[in-house]
C-alpha cells in the first residue's frame, strides 16, 4: 500500500488541493498508475495504491498551482519523488514537507 501527505512548512499547514500522480518507471517509460488530490489535512482520501509490485515508482505532486492560490512564487512547478518497492508486504508512505523554495521527503511508516 503506498500513502502520501503534504505539510507546508512555510505555514505549518498541512497542504491541500495539490494533485499528486503515481506513475511505475521501467527504463525510459512511465505508467501512470493514479491520481489523487490532498485534502484538507493534507492527505490523500484513499491511498495511491492498495497493491504495489516490486520495482521503480514516482509521485508528482503539482505544487505551483497550490501556491498560486496564496499569491506566493514558487520555485518549483511539480515535484518528483523516485522510490524503490523491494517488499510488497510492507507499507509505504512518502510524505512531502514543502516550502516556496525547497522540500524535502523521507520513507514514514
């Protein structure tokens, strides 16, 4: 199972409205998978996906949209996330701390 949120940093808020896309990556081509939209605790309503093979997936969260809406420049236009699934048992959960000029991600449980 993969799940996602979004924190903005700059506002210690969580982030909603950012639409967030999971493609599978094999080589040069890109599956897309699903698309969700955060709400208002920053979070997907359903995870990205219930059942994830092993191998190379990314999300993209479109993130100027969402700092448009609060008239402030954005450094980034989308962000993407590349992971490795190796253990289809366990759970994945990539949450994204956001700011108009930087990010970062980490592996949650």
């Amino acid at each position: 199972m993969l799940s996602t949120h979004v924190l903005d940093t700059s506002s210690g808020q969580p982030a909603a409205k950012i639409a967030v896309m999971l493609f599978a990556v094999d080589g040069n081509v890109r599956t897309h998978v699903s698309t969700s939209v955060t709400n208002a605790d920053g979070r997907t309503a359903a995870p990205l996906a219930e059942v994830l093979t092993p191998g190379i997936y990314e999300l993209v969260f479109a993130v100027a949209p969402y700092f448009a809406t609060k008239n402030i420049p954005a450094f980034y236009d989308e962000i993407t996330v590349r992971f490795r699934v190796d253990d289809t048992d366990r759970k994945y959960h990539v949450p994204l701390l956001l700011a108009p000029w930087g990010y970062s991600t980490y592996r949650g449980s």
